[in-house]
C-alpha cells in the first residue's frame, strides 16, 4: 500500500512542478522589464547630463576666448597708457627745466637770504649757520641755493621750523658739490616746499668757504651738524652779538 501511495505522489509532484515554473519565468519578465525602464531612464539621465556638460563646456570655451581677447585688449592698452604717461611726464619735466632755467638765469625767482656780495671775513672750520634775520615771508617753493664763494665747497641747505620755543629741521637738500666760485647759483634735486616763518639753515661739512661781515645780519652757527627731526633753541645758537651777515640765500617761488 505504501508503494501505492508513493506511485500516486509521483504525478502530483510533477503536476504541481509543472504549474509553478511558468510564475517563477513570469516574475523574472516583469522584472527584466522594470530594470529596461530603469536603464532606459539612466541612459536619459545621462545624456541629458552629457548635454548639459557639453553645453557648459562650450561656454567655459567661450567665456575664456572672451577673457583672452579682452587680457590682450586691456595689455595693449596699459602698454599705450604706460608709454603715454612716460612721453608725457618726460616732456612735463623738460618743460619744467627750462621753466626753472629761465627763472633762475632771469632773476626773476623770488630770493630770501643776505646780498650776494664778496665779504671779508672766514671761519676755518666746520659750520651749522642759522640765518635768523631772513624768515620766509610768504608760502611757497624753494628751488635753490645762492652764494658767494671763494674756493669749491660741499653745502646742505637746511629748512627750520618754530615749534613752541625750538626750532625743528623738517628738511635738507643732498649735499650739493658746488665747484665754481665768486657769485653762484644752483638748483636743488627736489623743491621743498615752506611755510611763513620758517629758518633756513646752511650746513658746511668742511672749513667755511663763505665769507661774512659783522653788524648788519643775524646769523648765528654751531660748530656741529643740525640732523633732520632734531631741535635747537635759538638761544643755544653762538655768535648773537656778532650780528654775522654770510653772502647766502635761496631761490622760490613764494605766494
């Protein structure tokens, strides 16, 4: 009987196998499909996203052609501006020169300092003069210096400046090699500009080559040099009652 019963298992078997196979390959199908749709749908994706890559590639290429012909663009025209404003400074500066020429060659500069005459008397030293009788009158420009000389000499012209009860140096021109003599003029590196009331200071490194008179002037002198940013009382300053004049003075151009 049992034999029976396995014989008449044998069909049922098959039958049902036979019955789930076709689901299992239907399943599968539906599946295979829903992956189709999901591919179909990256692939979309990812040629709309290559578009629009190439898209902004092609305006990258084209905002750096752009940005190329405008850096040349803008080179050339700093390289015109450059040379423009060399031509034009130097032709300023030319013009300047001849300005300056002409005013000093025509005395018509304005002069504050002693009367350019030959004098008398020498120092055999070094000297700091303060010429404190010829103030600057007025505002405005210094362009140079003027002396009366009897040998060469080395000078810096200084500029003082009250402040309280002391005088401040707030300018020196480089030191000017003056190899001429007698009755000289010459034109500083740089014009400085003054203020009303200011001292001029004139600095000889070596034995004084210019001369002065007693009685008529108001220069006083130290035997050491005055630095830029240093200070001085007037009373500090030798030779008041020598009422020294030196044959010294500097060209502007004053208000």
């Amino acid at each position: 009987m049992f034999r029976n019963l396995c014989l008449l298992s044998i069909p049922c078997i098959l039958v049902l196998s036979g019955c789930q196979t076709p689901l299992n390959t239907h399943e599968l199908e539906i599946r295979n499909q829903s992956l189709h749709q999901q591919l179909n749908l990256a692939q979309n994706k990812i040629q709309t996203l290559e578009s629009k890559s190439q898209q902004l590639q092609n305006a990258l290429n084209e905002s750096n052609r752009v940005r190329r012909i405008i850096g040349k663009e803008k080179s050339s025209r700093f390289n015109e501006s450059t040379l423009l404003r060399s031509q034009v400074r130097r032709f300023l500066q030319e013009q300047i020169d001849v300005y300056k020429s002409f005013l000093v060659n025509n005395n018509l500069l304005d002069y504050v300092g002693g009367e350019l005459v030959e004098r008398k008397q020498y120092d055999n030293r070094a000297l700091m003069l303060v010429d404190l009788k010829n103030e600057i009158p007025r505002p405005g420009v210094l362009t140079g210096v003027g002396a009366w000389l009897i040998k060469p000499t080395h000078m810096i012209v200084k500029v003082l400046r009250k402040i309280d009860d002391k005088l401040v140096v707030v300018w020196e021109s480089r030191n000017l090699n003056i190899r001429k003599t007698g009755r000289i003029k010459t034109r500083f590196h740089v014009t400085v500009g003054v203020e009303k009331g200011d001292v001029l200071g004139y600095y000889f490194p070596k034995a004084a080559t210019v001369a002065f008179d007693k009685g008529t002037g108001n220069t006083r002198y130290l035997s050491r040099n005055l630095r830029p940013g240093s200070s001085i009382s007037p009373s500090s300053l030798e030779g008041e009652d020598q009422q020294r004049a030196y044959s010294l003075g500097v060209y502007g151009l004053l208000q």
